[in-house]
C-alpha cells in the first residue's frame, strides 16, 4: 500500500463504507496518481455499494486494463455489483467481453441479463445456436421468441418466472402458454399461486391452451381467487376449455359482487352449453349492470333451447339501448317471425310487467314488443248461424248442380234441371234459359217449367 498516500491509508482503515465511498468520490475528483490502485483494492470490498462505486469508476482510470476484474466481478454474490459490473464493462466494448457477458444471460438476475444483452448487442454479436437464442431473447424480454424454438425454453423460462420482480413476470406465463407441452401445464398451475395478481390472471388465461384434468384442478380452485381479475379469466379460460363438468362451479359466479366477473361467467356459460344454463341465464336478464344483460343476450343466441327465444323477446324491451339492439340483432337470427312464435305469447307476462317499470325507455320498447306481438295475434272467429250454414251448402250445392247442366248425359241434366227448380234460386235462370235450347225436347220441356215454377218467363219458347 506503499502507492497511497498517508490520508488515504489511514481511511481505509474506517470499517464504515462511508469513508471508503468519499474516497472513491475524491480519486474520481481529483485523479490523484495511483487512484486505479486504490479503486482496484477497494473493488473486493466487504460492502456491496463500496464494491459497485469502485467498479463503475474502475474503468475510468484502467480502461481495458481492468477488464479481468470486471468480468470476474460478474459472478459476484450481490445482483446489484453484478449489474454495476456489467455496464462498466460494456462501456469498454472490448470483444474479449463477449464470453463473459454470454455466460451473463443466464444470470438469476433479470438486470443483469438485459445489461449483458445490451452489451453483446453493441458489440455484434449474435446467438449461435437455440440455447443462446433463448437465453439472449429471455434476456431482452423478447419472451414469445425464445417459447417459439419449442421445449427446449421450458426450464429457462421457468427460471425466469421465479424472478423477484414480479413486472419481469407478467409476460412469461402467455410465452408458455404457446409451447405445446403438457410439462407447461403444471408449471402454468403453480404460477396460479404467484404473490402478484396479475402473474394469477395471465397463467389463468394462458393454461386456455391445454384441456384435461391437469388443467381444470388448478383453474377450479382459482374461481375462488381474492382477486376479481383472476376470477374473471379462470371463468373465461374453463368456459374455452369446454369440460361442461365445470358449469355448476362457473355458474356460482353469477352472483359475483363484480360485474366483469359476473359477464365473464355468462360468457363461459354460453360457450360450456351444459344442462340448464338457460335457465340460470334468463335471471340474469335482470342484472343490475346492462354489460352483463347484453352478453347475457349474446350467450342465449348461442342455445337452441326454446327458453332462450323467450329471453331474446324479453329483452326487446331492456331500459338500455345496446341491449336491446343486441337483442334485435340476435332474435332476426334466430327467428325473424319471433312475434308469430309461442316463446313471444309466453314472454307477454314479464312484458306486460315491463309496461309497468318506472323507466321509460323500458316501459316504451314493452309498448312496442307488446303491440307487434297482439298485431300478430288471430283474430276471434265469430260464431256461424244455422241459416249461415245452411245457405253456404245450398250454394255449394247449386253451383254443382249447374256444371251438370252441361253433361252429355240427358237423364243427369233433366235430373238437374228438376233439381234448381225445387231449391228456386233465381240466379241459375241464365243456365236455364241455356237449355230452352238443348238438342233435348224433353231437356227443353224441363227447363221451360222450371222457368215458370221460378216465376220467369223463358226467353223463347
């Protein structure tokens, strides 16, 4: 230590990492002969902040002379040296660095793996196989590009999902959702535990990708989360995973205090098409919030039950206006005469109960509805006489009797022509004054007496 000056090895004797760091600040100052020493030696201090300022300054005064301390510095026990390491190394872009900052991306650290891609980006390199490919990717938070080269990311993007900072989290659990590898499934399941909520909902949305038991256990249990998001995605992801086993425990949401987790159970329910679902949905019809009524009209598009055509009839007449043009949209779908149908007579009960809401909107599109659907209606017959009856036989009767007239046969007209003359139904004269010219003399006798039992004179003899 013969290289410092009397001052400055009586305050390196100071165990208090205050001292040390003003001495660092004064050699910097003042650039003092023999500082890159001094700074060298202080380099492996005990105090981690003592460690990190002299290797930030190190370079300074050494410049590449002190790249095997940096780059030994990298595997420092403290993340944060680590980090100071690498970025007073990178300010060297000396390529002899490269091996130390590749073996850099796979620090536990996510600091220091982005200051080690940075670097290697600065000095050209590339990866030169999928490890590193991965590793450099994971590193600069480029998470889809390392899951896309397939299994071989599982483990470090695992790694990398037990990072501290739960910000460097948030994309990972989608990442893995795209390998298709039923390995992702029980890792995706335990991120279901993770501290952060937002960690929760994105392994919830991303375990969508995979379908069975493995997957449904974890999800299940997460309906229940403390967090309405999580809630709301488990919904969401069960209901795309399509295992009807899941409606009763998805339809427990319906009575959720948060709307979007109340929506996101009527959408799973729409989709899981299980027994009874439109009987669970057509209460919700009546939801306080109108997102969820309008994705309750939506879901029950979806069914053919006949109940669902009832609820799309119903909701014609929602006090909010997307609603009911959700339903006028999905009821020409499903029947474009819904008004001629039965679910529209058995929706008139609630209808007419809508009439009577204090809401306007509401009690004018019940108006409405109830008026298209009474248009529709048949209307009453009314009750035919006896006389009626008998008149419309008489004249069917007649109208028979006349088309025989022109038969060829002689016994059927003149059994015809007798026949008009005992019904005396004045409108058949023209047909038989027809006949006061049949080829027939007795057809012609016939009908001159039939004439004059009607009271008419034939128009020729």
């Amino acid at each position: 230590m013969l290289f410092m000056n009397w001052w400055t090895r009586l305050r390196l004797r100071f165990k208090k990492p205050k001292a040390k760091l003003q001495i660092i600040a004064d050699l910097i100052y003042r650039e003092t002969p023999g500082a890159a020493k001094t700074i060298r030696f202080l380099a492996s201090d005990n105090d981690r902040d003592v460690r990190r300022a002299a290797l930030l300054s190190l370079g300074k005064f050494e410049g590449k002379a002190a790249l095997s301390v940096l780059t030994s510095a990298l595997t420092d026990t403290e993340p944060e040296v680590r980090g100071s390491a690498a970025n007073a190394l990178a300010r060297l872009h000396d390529p002899q660095s490269i091996p130390s900052f590749v073996q850099a991306l796979d620090d536990s650290d996510a600091t220091v793996r982005g200051s080690a891609a940075h670097a290697l980006t600065g000095l050209g390199w590339k990866p030169r196989d999928d490890k590193e490919t991965i590793a450099y990717s994971i590193a600069t938070g480029d998470y889809e590009e390392a899951a896309a080269i397939g299994t071989a990311a599982i483990q470090p993007l695992t790694v990398a999902l037990k990072d501290p900072n739960s910000s460097n989290r948030l994309k990972i659990p989608e990442a893995l959702g795209q390998i298709e590898d039923q390995q992702v499934v029980k890792i995706l399941a335990e991120a279901l535990k993770d501290a952060n909520q937002m960690v929760r909902l994105k392994a919830a949305e991303a375990l969508g990708n995979f379908k069975g038991e493995q997957a449904i256990g974890p999800l299940v249990r997460s309906l229940r989360d403390d967090f309405a998001g999580v809630r709301a995605a488990t919904a969401g992801t069960l209901g795309k995973i399509g295992d009807q086993r899941c409606v009763e425990r998805v339809a427990e949401l319906l009575d959720d205090s948060h709307w979007e987790v109340r929506k996101a159970a009527v959408k799973a329910l729409g989709r899981l098409r299980g027994e009874r679902v439109v009987e669970r949905l057509r209460p919700m019809l009546a939801d306080a919030d109108h997102d969820v009524r309008q994705t309750v009209v939506e879901a029950l598009g979806r069914s053919r039950d006949a109940g669902a055509l009832e609820g799309l009839i119903v909701a014609l007449a929602d006090a909010h206006e997307s609603v009911r043009q959700a339903a006028e949209k999905t009821i020409q779908k499903a029947d474009p005469q819904w008004w001629l149908t039965d679910a529209a007579r058995q929706a008139v009960p609630e209808l007419e109960k809508a009439q009577k809401s204090r809401d306007h909107w509401k009690q004018q599109s019940a108006n409405r509805v109830l008026a298209k659907i009474n248009d529709a209606a048949p209307a009453e017959p009314k009750p035919v006489s006896a006389t009626e009856t008998f008149r419309k036989r008489e004249h069917a009767a007649v109208e028979t009797l006349v088309e025989i007239l022109g038969d060829r046969d002689r016994d059927l007209r003149l059994a015809a022509v007798e026949a008009l003359a005992r019904i005396g139904d004045g409108a058949v004269s023209k047909s038989l004054v027809a006949l006061l010219k049949d080829s027939d003399r007795w057809v012609r006798a016939a009908a001159s007496q039939a004439l004059a039992k009607l009271g008419l004179q034939p128009a020729s003899a």
